[in-house]
C-alpha cells in the first residue's frame, strides 16, 4: 500500500511544490502549497471509486488487490507515510541538484517502504480488562485486524505482557470505559467538552493506538521477533513556574543534584532550609566497565587496520556501551525522582551543563573517549529526570554553574579544589568535604539566592570543575 502510494505521489511531484490559493476570514487570498491532509484527499479521490466518482485514473484495487475491506485507518497511514517518504526524498534532491556537482555526493534515493505499522482503534482488540481471568492459560492474545492472504480479518496472536505494562493496560481500559461512560452522558444531557471528561482522570494512564514493530532476531521463526510499542497518554496539571513557587514559600521543599563523572549523582533534600537527607550514586564502577569496553574497541580497530567510511564498526560492543550507559541514565533518574518524591520537593535543581571541555590532563584515545561519554551521560540523566519528575508534577530548573564547587557553602570564602577533595581556605574555618557535596549545597544557595560570588581580584581565577 505504501509502495503503492509512494509511486503515486513520485509521479505526481508537481502536486507537492503546486501553490494554492486560500481565502482568509479577512476575505484577502494567501497563497500555499498543499497540506499533508489535502495530499491525502487529492491521493484517494484519484485512487479510490466512489459512486460518484466511479473510474479513478489509478484505482487502487487493480494494482493492490489486498486493499478490499482494508481498514480505512490503515490505508490513511499508509497514505500518510508514503507522503512523508516522497516529501524529504523529493527535498533532499532538489538540495542535492542545487550543490555544486563536485560536492554533491550520492544522489538521494526514494527507497523502499519499511515502516512499522500502527493500527488503530478499530483494528485491535486489547487483552486489556480481561487479561486477569486469562493468567492462568499460557499465553496472553491481542486479536490484530490482518490481511490473511486472502481476506482481511481479525488474528488472535500470542503475546508475553510484562507484569507492569499488564496493570497499566488493565488501568487504561477501566479509563476509556470511563470516559465513554462520560461522553455518552454529556451527549445526552449538558453539552462537555473533551477536555471535562478527561478531568477527573488526571494521573491515569491511557493507552493510544499501538505500532507493531518487525525486528531482526535469530532465535525467532522467519528470524524477526515482533514488538508491540504502546504509547501511553497522561494528564497532568501543570504546576505553577518554579519562581512563582518559590516566592510564595521561600523555605518549600527542594531536591538539589550535582552531576557528576566519578560520582553520578550527589543529592540532597532541604526542607525548611535545612538539609535533611542526601544520597549518592557511585558510577565508577560504570566508568571502569565502558572503559574496558572502549579498549576492547579500539585494540580491534587498530588490529583491523583501516576503518570503512560509513560503516559502523563493532556493532556489538557500541551496543553494549549503549545499553549500559541508557541504563545507567535511567536508573539513576528514577532514584533522584523517587528521593524527590520521598521529601515532598516540587522542585529539583540541576546546575546548568556547559559544553563538553576534554581534560587537560594526558589521557589515552579510550580514556577520553570514555570521558565523553561519562560527561555526555549528564545530559541524558538530566532529560530523563526532567520527564520522569514532569509526571509527578515535579519540576526541573537550572542554575549557572560558576564557582558552585569552589566557594565553602558555610562561610563563603573562596577554596581550594584537589580531585574530589574541597577544602575552605578560612584560616578561622577549617572545613574539608566532598567537592561535589559542596556543589550540591551551593546548588541551594543559588536556588534561594543567597549565593555570594567571590569579588573581583578576590582569588586566582576559578578552577575548572
Ligand atoms: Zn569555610
């Protein structure tokens, strides 16, 4: 269907660039090209016969016989990728025709359709609210509207449910059913919008239409093992802007982290300006595992001698580095949100993240390699948590990162930093902690803005942290 489309479009460019005239409220006429939805009627009023319309110029039925009794909602995704597809190939060309001809490179290809398919609401039955009775057979079904060969009709097909993605699908069903309850009721009473019938359901999980994914995997029949990706929607209130909450209760509880490459994670909990709990998340045992793994890469690279351009090289082992450090990103998010949870902050604060700086001191190809990494691995903590506190209506700010792991968070005289190592140059003060504790308290600091930075010509210039 896509491929049917795809040649559709590919011979009908000039519908894609075609300006239109539309007429605005002020009654003046603007001019532009198509949208994907007028694509999509102008694809089927050429390929589709209608009673009024009986002789199309490209029915689809005669080249794609399959497309009797396929459900409308599939051939409008089918239509939808095949526009997206012929889109970017069509603009990349036009690009690649207007570079000089020595920099041109490869000329883009249309390529084939390999899309996964999402099917819609009326194409699946969810195991949903009946999967507790069916725990005791081996396997769970979900029926998938399919074309057999010969007709298109409903498939029970084997899936292995974890035990979570079970209860939030078994959530999700008890909502809409809830919502439809909802919907009926206000049709036949006082008018509600949808947004109403949603409203009591804030913080419960829905699930939307899902995708089924083809992966390869040898140790499956025909080599492809398939996955079911099930989006799921979530209403929250949006909380009031950090600021705001801020002034109205100066001493609220917060979370404050300092991220770190040694230390993943450094937090601490205020409540009523006091710090009340910290924790920590070790990751050197993550940096010595990426880097075993980088050497392994790079003694293969250099025993392999030259490179391919454009190839990528150790599949397995970036994989496995990949894993890993996604892993370790998310785990390390969801500790900081539940010990955000756990002391009741709404906020977390994070300093912000500067550009990647590689060290000064020497270092072998896979050291700094994996310093990289470990530093890159920052931003992903961050994002991770931005989305997962998001959800429990937590919010994430950032705060300028300067000098917050070189001043001494009690008397505010500038220090000294030696690895991990912070110590306060007071001579009336002595004072030596974990640097990165100390970033983590100067975090509050700046968070309530209390945070004295050093005078000009106080000290020597700041250490990089
Ligand atoms: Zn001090």
């Amino acid at each position: 269907m896509i491929a049917f489309y795809m040649d559709f479009f590919a011979t009908h460019l000039n519908v894609l660039d075609e300006p239109v005239q539309v007429p605005k409220k002020d009654g003046s006429i603007k001019e532009r090209t198509r949208t994907n939805q007028e694509l999509l009627t102008f694809a089927e009023f050429h390929t589709l016969a209608t009673k009024a319309h009986p002789n199309p110029g490209w029915p689809l039925g005669e080249h794609v016989p399959a497309a009797e009794g396929m459900p409308t909602e599939l051939r409008r995704a089918a239509i939808n990728q095949a526009i997206g597809k012929v889109r970017s190939w069509w603009s990349r060309l036009k690009t690649w025709e207007k570079t000089a001809p020595d920099q041109r490179g490869r000329e883009p290809r249309l390529g084939e359709p390999n899309e996964p398919v999402t099917f819609y609401a009326g194409m699946v039955g969810h195991p949903a609210y009946d999967l507790n009775p069916q725990k005791k057979k081996r396997h769970t079904f979900i029926s998938l509207k399919l074309h057999t060969g010969l007709k298109w009709e409903k498939v029970p097909l084997p899936v292995v449910v974890h035990a979570q993605a079970e209860s939030l699908l078994a959530g999700s069903a008890l909502e809409k059913e809830r919502i439809d309850r909802e919907r009926k009721r206000s049709k036949t009473g006082q008018a509600g919008s949808g947004r109403e019938e949603r409203g009591s359901g804030v913080g419960t999980w829905v699930a939307k239409s899902l995708t089924v994914y083809g992966k390869r995997d040898k140790r499956y029949p025909g080599g492809v093992r398939y996955e079911i990706h099930i989006p799921m929607e979530k209403w929250v209130n949006a909380p009031p802007k950090a600021e705001k909450q801020r002034q109205a209760n100066p001493q609220m509880p917060v979370v404050t982290v300092d991220l770190g490459v040694g230390r993943l994670a450094v937090m601490g909990a205020f409540v009523e300006g006091r710090l009340t709990a910290t924790r920590f998340v070790d990751g050197r045992a993550l940096n010595h595992r990426r880097h075993r793994l980088l050497v392994a890469i790079y003694r293969k690279r250099a025993q392999s001698g030259r490179i391919q351009r454009g190839v990528q090289d150790n599949v397995a082992l970036w994989n496995k580095i990949r894993n890993l450090d996604e892993h370790a990103a998310k785990q390390t998010a969801v500790v900081i949100v539940r010990f955000a949870k756990e002391h009741g902050a709404k906020v977390i604060v994070f300093e912000y993240l500067r550009r990647y700086r590689p060290p000064k001191e020497k270092m072998s190809r896979s050291g700094r390699k994996n310093h990289k990494r470990a530093y890159w691995l920052r931003g992903q903590i961050m994002e991770w948590v931005r989305d997962l506190a998001f959800r429990e209506g937590i919010l994430t700010v950032e705060r300028n990162p300067a000098y917050t792991s070189q001043v001494c968070p009690h008397c505010k005289v500038l220090g000294k930093r030696q690895g991990s190592r912070f110590t306060c140059k007071n001579p009336n003060h002595r004072y030596s902690a974990d640097a990165d504790f100390v970033g983590m308290m100067n975090l509050y600091r700046k968070w309530t803005k209390t945070f004295v930075y050093p005078q000009r010509g106080d000290e020597s210039k700041p250490e990089v942290a």
